[in-house]
C-alpha cells in the first residue's frame, strides 16, 4: 500500500507509532502495515491526527479512554479502541487536551464518538480542572498506614497531599485492622504502599509482615516499616520478615525527610508488577 493510499484510508486507521524512518500503521480491521517514512512525515499528511508522543500519532475517532496525567511530571495515556495503550508525553498534554477538546465538534457527528469536556477531575477531595472524556473516572489509589504517633500521622497526610495528592491515606487503627481489610478489598482498590511505624519489632509487626509477603495477591505491595527504638538486629529481622524498607527514625524532622523520599520513590518512580501479579491470582 502506496503512501497517498494509506492517507485515502484514514477512515480505518486507529493510530500510528515511529520508529526512526519507518512507522507502523494501525487498521481498524486489518493487520498493521510497516512503511519506509518517518512519523512525522504522516503528520503532515494526517492533519485530523494528533501527534500525542515523539512516537504515537493517533485519530481522535478511536480514542476509548483518556487518562490525564496523575501527578505533575507524570505522563498520561490513551486507550485506543481494540486496547492499545499509548503514552501522552507530559510536555504535549496540554496542546493534546486542546486539540481533542477542537477535535470534538468535527468527530461527534462524522464518527459517533463521545466527547470531551472540560471538566474538574476529583483527587484526593480536590478539584482540579482538566480534560476528561465523559463518562470516564480516574482511579482511585490508596495508601495503607498503621501509625501509632498522632503527630507522624499529621505530617503523613501533609506530605501525601503536597507531594501525592492522587493517592488516599487510609489509617489503621492497628495492624490487625489492616491486614483484615486486605482480603476485602478488591485488585484495583489495593494499596500502592504500606507504611508501618512501630516502637519496636514485636509479633503483631512481624504477623503483619508475613501476612503481606507470603500472600500472592499482596507480596508485591512497597511494605516500609518504621522503628522508633531500635535494638540488636530488628533491622535484619525486619527485612527477613519481608519488609521492603526499614526506617530508624530518632525525631520528627527524620521522619518527615524520609517520608518524603519514601513516598517520592516507591509512588513515583519505581515500577512495580503489582497489576499482574493482582489479575494472576
């Protein structure tokens, strides 16, 4: 299939990704086709597409979900019709946001999608504006704490909304309670994190602990635990036990430092299997 031909098919393409000098083209009901020239070069061809990464040009028509970026410096994404996932460079979201929110009048009509509207997004009890397609929500994510200091759970909820606001702190009364409400949850509603602060390694931590890590459905959850009193080797114990991180923390001033480069890394910037390892079971 000739360059202008696949231009004239426009109709049926859902999406076209890069990669160097060729690009992959994507049909609605026939298998993808590699050709010898850049993306950008169907760029300029494809006017009614919207280039939404370096690597992803799409068409508006196929679009099935959208997810605004979560955090600031975070990506979004786009789920295409047929359930392709594709990256929204977080530099182009706003340019993206706009040329979907233009694009709305032309496809509605010509292509039966739904549209988008500008709309506030609810994060944390927040609301902040952004372009949302209607009907579609944004997860909900939660982080599970059993924090026996009512100061450290005040400065917890201070880090998690500045610094995380997408995610839910969910206290515990105790550790017991939290390892109940586990089971109960459904995979989606799971925890991104656990945080445990305890004065000192006892059986209910180390119950916890196990419970966590030798169950399937939640061993690849991020466990920090915290030790406020830390005596012969209940750091070595912890991590035997499971834990991912293990914190001494002598003050208020220590704790908040390391939460706050505790909740950067383990919801931010690591990567975790945690949506595979969940379905699986």
């Amino acid at each position: 299939m000739k360059q202008k031909e696949i231009v004239s098919n426009l109709a049926v393409i859902t999406h076209l990704t890069g990669a160097s000098n060729y690009t992959w083209v994507y049909f609605k009901d026939r298998p993808r086709l590699l050709v010898s020239k850049s993306l950008t070069y169907f760029e300029k061809l494809l006017p009614s597409c919207i280039r939404i990464h370096k690597t992803a040009l799409i068409n508006p028509a196929y679009i099935q979900d959208i997810t605004p970026p979560l955090r600031a410096k975070a990506p979004g994404s786009i789920t295409m019709v047929g359930g392709t996932l594709l990256p929204i460079s977080r530099r182009r979201w706003l340019e993206v946001a706009d040329s979907l929110h233009a694009s709305n009048t032309t496809h509605d009509e010509t292509n039966g999608t739904e549209g988008l509207r500008e709309e506030p997004v609810e994060m944390n009890g927040k609301s902040q504006v952004g372009r949302a397609k209607q009907g579609i929500e944004l997860p909900e994510r939660f982080v599970y704490t059993f924090m026996q200091d009512e100061r450290k759970r005040q400065l917890l909820a201070e880090i998690i909304s500045e610094k995380c606001p997408h995610y839910t702190i969910q206290f515990f009364e105790s550790s017991t309670s939290l390892i109940g409400q586990l089971p109960q949850t459904v995979p989606e509603s799971l925890p991104a994190l656990v945080l445990l602060e305890v004065r000192t390694v006892g059986w209910a931590l180390l119950n916890t602990l196990e419970f966590i890590k030798t169950d399937n459905r939640f061993r690849q959850i991020p466990t920090v635990v915290f030790l406020r009193e830390q005596s012969g080797n209940d750091v070595e114990i912890c991590y035997a036990a499971g834990a991912n991180s293990v914190v001494c923390e002598t003050n208020y001033v220590a704790f908040t430092e390391a939460t706050e480069r505790i909740c950067r890394y383990w919801l931010t910037f690591a990567a975790l299997p945690i949506d595979k390892v969940m379905s699986s079971k």
